[in-house]
C-alpha cells in the first residue's frame, strides 16, 4: 500500500452522493516556537495498491513533522478505517 496524497482540515463533509468536502483548510498556521500544541484536526489519506483484504480493516496512523535533522517535532496517532469500496479506481 502507498500513500498517493494526504489533505490536513479542520474537518470533512460527506454527501449522499459519496462526494467529500474539505472544511477549513489552512485557517490555522502552527508555528515552531508553540510545538507541542494539540489541535483538532481531519486528516484524508489517499492509499493506492491497496491489498483487497484490507477493505473495511481498522489501521494505525502516524503523523509525525520532523525537522531538518530528522528529529520529531510533534506526532499524533489515531484510528482510521479502511473503506470497505474503493472509491476512486483508477
């Protein structure tokens, strides 16, 4: 599995349809001198060569904003589940 793209947002909408609406994106700018700071924040992640048994399967995700050395600055884990239909084939 990869990650194609990834979109931060204040949330997310999502209509009958399946369509999805990112709500506040980039209101809010964290600069370094206020890290570690807790935020509310969405996060959609969008996998590609997804193997079919992970359909519908809960998964661990990490994200972390390092500095240029490579050190950890803040990093956040969360549940998030796997959609049981791909959404966007190809």
């Amino acid at each position: 599995m990869n990650l194609d793209w990834i979109i931060l947002a204040e949330g997310f909408g999502t209509a009958s349809n399946g369509a999805v609406t990112a709500i506040g994106i980039n209101q809010m700018v964290v600069i370094a001198p206020v890290l570690p700071i807790t935020t509310k924040r969405g996060v959609m992640a969008h996998f590609v060569d997804i193997k079919p048994e992970l359909a519908g399967q809960e998964l661990e995700v990490t994200l972390t904003v390092s500095d240029a050395a490579g050190n950890a600055i803040v990093a956040q884990t969360a549940p998030a589940r796997m959609n049981p239909v791909q959404q966007w084939p190809d």
